[in-house]
C-alpha cells in the first residue's frame, strides 16, 4: 500500500479547517523528557492553531518499540509492516515535531537509523520543528549542526526557532517561551500552505525515489525504460540499439 504524496496528502488548512501533526520521538527511557518536550510542542502548537480557527489531530510515533524494525529495515532495505504502517502515517501529516535525546555528543542512533529508511520524497516542503534533550547545556548545537540539515537534505521546511532542553532548563520560563515561538512558527505555515504549494508546483522536478511512498513517486515495469544502454545490459542485452549503431550515429 501506498501512502499520499506531500502534496495530496497535506490538505489546506483553509479548506478543511483541519490539520494532522506527526510527533516523533526517539526517548527510550520511562518518562521520557524527549517525549515531554515534543508533547509540551505538540500542545502548544494545537492551541496557536485552535486560536486561529484551525482544528488539529496529533499521532505520537514512538521510535523505541521499533527498534527491531528499524535495525532490520536498515540491514535488508525492506520496511516491515509496522515501520512502512509510520511511513504512510508521516505521509499523510501536515507537520511533523521531530525530538530526540542527545548520546555522544550527536542526535540518538535510533532516530537517525529510523530517518535513513525515509524516502527523500516523503517529506518535500513538509514543516518540521526540530528539537532534542542532554545532560548538559553544551550539547545545545546538536540540534542545529545535526537535525536541521539532515531535515534539510529530506527537503522539509525546518521553522526558524530550534528547541534543545538540558536538565536545568525545565525549570526556567525560557523553555516555555522558545517552545511557543516554535509552535507559532508552525503553526503559520501549516495554516498558510505554503509547503503544499510548494511540493505542488515543484513535483516534477524533484528527484523521487522509484517505488516510493509518496504517491506521485510510485513507479511500476511499465514507467522502465528498457532502451537505455543500462537496461538493455542489466536485461542480458547489448549496450547498442538493435543495428549496432546509436541514434546520433556514434
């Protein structure tokens, strides 16, 4: 089964007057302080949407129950059914808050692991508040230098405000701020649809991944073109057309 393309999948707030948010999280610990600072957001973010007349739906996507599922989407290249079940889900959101918790100076092993099984496709234009917790203050930057350009290459929107909580930080007002300016952030372009639009008028030139999630890049045997030099080999075939001659003569 294939899920909703960006585009076909993330109504118009205007139009429908409701939205879908995405809270992944890769905290493995119970509670989780990864999983409290992406739902303070999520909260936060359904309220800046309610204010404006926009009803919103959050999906929590816990990352730690499928780590099984992740480490064996990664060693054979095929999802199972409970990871490609997350992929449709992230397909058909409007938004995404993505956190995790910091190890090592870097974001956790689960979280990239689980973002290398995205297609580059599934998240074009696609809103996204980038956030992460650690031990200490020191690793604040994690969030810019690793979650951001890796959102980046999977050609989402990051909003501007990044959201990084130490130990210390739970008890200062400035959490609470930096999280609301965050939820305010994306709240306004999910409302304004800008990344619909986007993923709409720039579809075709993207590069999509063949068999994909995203429903405009699904592929099938009879989108294969078998007269390339490439596929004329990997079909047991010449690298030259029938005749012995390439079309310019060469």
């Amino acid at each position: 089964m294939n899920a909703p393309s960006p585009a076909s999948a993330s109504a118009s707030a205007s139009a429908s007057a409701s939205v879908t948010i995405a809270v992944v999280t890769a905290g493995v610990s119970d509670p989780s302080s990864t999983r409290l600072l992406a739902d303070r957001t999520a909260q936060r973010t359904v309220d800046a949407l309610r204010e404006s007349g926009t009803s919103a739906t959050v999906r929590s996507i816990d990352l730690a129950p499928l780590a099984t599922d992740i480490a064996q989407g990664i060693v054979t290249g095929m999802l199972t059914p409970q990871v490609q079940s997350v992929m449709e889900l992230l397909a058909s959101t409007d938004a995404v808050i993505a956190a995790t918790p910091v190890y090592k100076a870097g974001i956790s092993g689960l979280f990239k692991s689980f973002a290398d099984l995205i297609d580059n496709d599934l998240l074009i234009a696609r809103p996204v508040v980038v956030a992460a917790t650690g031990g200490s203050g020191r690793h604040a930057m994690v969030v810019d230098e690793q979650l951001r350009p890796l959102f980046a290459f999977l050609r989402a929107i990051p909003v501007p405000t990044s959201l990084y909580a130490a130990p210390e930080d739970w008890g200062s007002t400035d959490l609470g701020k930096r999280i609301s300016r965050a939820a305010q952030e994306l709240s306004v372009l999910v409302r304004s649809g800008a990344g619909r639009q986007m993923a709409d008028g720039n579809w075709g030139g993207y590069s999509h991944r063949f068999g994909g999630n995203a429903t405009r890049a699904e592929r099938s045997a009879e989108d294969v073109d078998f007269g390339t030099d490439l596929m004329r080999l990997a079909t047991g075939g010449s690298a030259l057309p029938q005749g012995g001659e390439r079309p310019d003569g060469h």
